[in-house]
C-alpha cells in the first residue's frame, strides 16, 4: 500500500514521541528518514524504522542523554553521543563541521558511542544546501568477508559525499559492499530473493536466499578494490574515533546490542580555494561534459528521479512492514489507520 509524505512523517513523530523522545529529536528523525524513502534507499527509511523501537525498547537508544563534545580544536571535534539517535548526532556534527569550516576552511568531526543514522546522504546534503562540500563515512558491525576469508569482520562501511553546484544535484550515497546489509533485511522481511553476485552463506557458497547471506557475509564491491575502501573506513571511522573496529562492532544491525561504531562527518568550504560561484560552475561544466557524451547520469540523478517519482505517487509500505507498525500503534495505544 502507499502512504503520503505528510503521513510518514506524523506516523513517526507520533511513535517517537510516546517513546519520550523530545520534539525536536522526533522531526530530525523523521526528516531523515523520509529523505531515504524519497530517494529511493527504503532499506534506510521507514522500513528500518521498527528496528529504532526495538533498541529503544531494550534501551541501547537513550532519550536523555547529553552529546559531548571530548576534544576540539579549531578544525576537529570529538563527540561521545551518548546513545542517542544515531541521527541526532550525526545532525549535531554536521552542523559543527559546517560551522568549522566556514571559520578555518575544512570542519572534521569524529563520532563514537552514538547508533545508527539512517541514510549518509542526508548529512552530505546539510552541507550542499550551505556550499559546502560534505563527506560521510562510518562502520559497521561485521558483514563482509575480507578477501580469501570466510569470516565477516568488516561492515558494509558505507560512505557519502556530496558536492555543490548551480544546476545538479551531484552526490553519492553508497556502501563499500555489494549491497547494503538493509537490502537483506528488506528482502527478507519480504520474503524475496537477493541477486546472485553479491552475497555468501556461511560456508561461503553462493547464496540468493537473504537469510542465508546474512549468516553468512556480503561481498565488497568491486572486489579488492571495495574492500581496501572499507578496510580503510574501518579504521578512520573506528580508531581514529574512538569506536570499535572489526568483530567489536556491534549494535547497528542488531536492536538487542549496545551500538559501538563509529562515524566521520566532513565539511570543506570551496571557498577557501576559489570563489564559490566559480567552482559551482566548474562542477556544472563537468556535468555537462560528462552528460555530452551519451546518455548518461551522474551520481545523485538517479535519487533526484526518485524523489519525484514519490513526491507524486507516495512511499511504498509491504504488509509485513505494516503488520509491524500495527503491532508499534498496539503498544502504544493509538489507531494507526489515522496515519495511513
């Protein structure tokens, strides 16, 4: 069945909000999740939003607990979340690596003991929307095997960056792997199949079926190349921060365990290199260049079709997904038919 924007966005505020979470957490929540159903990643939005209750339920999220900032420079900051939403805290150090980089040139803020943030690209797009370029990485827990290894020890360690301009709307959202580990969830709460390239069981066999791969491990993309940038995003989004790294993360899949990764936020301001409108232009000009020759899309195209495609038409909810909001609404005594 579908539900409209606006609908989605009450449905979620109004959960979270019984939960005891504040106003404002519940609409940068919301907010964040209704960008990944609009671009298309449903994995990241709404369908992993029962995830989010389960670790309030078992109390891995907290609601009253206070970001801190641990160590800051004029440039960094290090911040303990403290279990909040993952999306409230990577909001909060979005805004402060803008506001470092409009005061020094580049803002790099680091992330430790927060959950998970939903889609990258939303924090990319913070810093677009103030012409900045921004980039988003963190870990995950295990979930890809390294290469020749049957063990998962890496995450799907995804990794967004987006980039300013006049006339395009050019990022890029993506995990180091072949698919998000949200893509298996969705499939399996589905009950479909995966594709055939991109995921092993735990014998480290081919495997189509969902629930297989995900005892099993998911593949890098692009083979030795997608698994040194995730061994890479292991460390700068694990150590650098004070996280957990490898088989120590925890918490991002799972709702019953205490979340351990961790993230980099990064804003640069152009600026600091040429005028911005220049740049901006520049950016334009290799768009157009790059769509010259074909036809051809750049990253983010495809999310802008999304997002028109379901500013129209609404968001898809599969029956499972809403036998589990029907169970939520249950819990906590409202009529979800108000929201759909």
């Amino acid at each position: 069945m579908k539900i409209t924007i606006q609908k989605e966005r009450s449905l979620i505020i109004e959960i979270l909000t019984r939960m005891n979470v504040s106003l404002e957490d519940a609409e940068i929540i919301a907010d964040v999740t209704l960008d990944a159903d609009l671009k298309g990643f449903s994995s990241h939005g709404i369908g992993r939003f029962p995830q989010y209750i389960k670790s309030l339920n078992n109390d891995n999220i907290k609601t009253d607990t206070d970001i801190e900032i641990e160590k800051e420079t004029i440039s960094t900051a290090l911040l303990n979340g403290n279990h909040r939403f993952g999306h409230v805290v990577a909001y909060y150090a979005m805004e402060i690596a803008m506001e470092k980089a409009r005061e020094t040139g580049v803002g790099m803020v680091g992330v430790h003991d927060s959950n998970h943030f939903g889609v990258a690209g939303y924090y990319s797009d913070m810093a677009i929307m103030q012409d900045l370029i921004g980039l988003v990485i963190a870990n995950t827990e295990p979930a890809v095997a390294p290469i020749g290894g049957k063990e998962p020890i890496i995450g799907t360690n995804p990794i967004a960056i987006g980039i300013p301009s006049n006339r395009n709307y050019v990022s890029v959202d993506m995990a180091t792997s072949a698919t998000a580990r949200g893509k298996l969830l969705e499939a399996m709460r589905k009950g479909e199949k995966i594709p055939g390239n991109v995921a092993l069981d735990a014998e480290g066999n081919p495997t189509i079926d969902p629930q297989e791969a995900l005892k099993g491990s998911i593949l890098p993309f692009g083979a030795h190349k997608g698994y040194a940038l995730a061994f890479m995003i292991e460390i700068l989004a694990g150590p650098l921060v004070r996280a957990a790294y490898g088989k120590a993360v925890t918490g991002t899949a799972n709702p019953a365990e205490i979340c351990t990764k961790g993230d980099l936020l990064i804003a640069i301001d152009p600026s600091t290199y040429a005028e911005i409108e220049q740049f901006k232009d520049e950016v334009d000009g290799f768009v157009k260049e790059i769509k010259s020759s074909g036809n051809v899309f750049i990253p983010g195209d495809m999310e802008v079709r999304n997002v028109k495609y379901h500013m129209k038409e609404g968001l898809d909810l599969d029956d499972a997904l809403l036998e589990q909001l029907k169970k939520i609404s249950q819990e906590l005594s409202f009529d979800l038919d108000e929201f759909i």
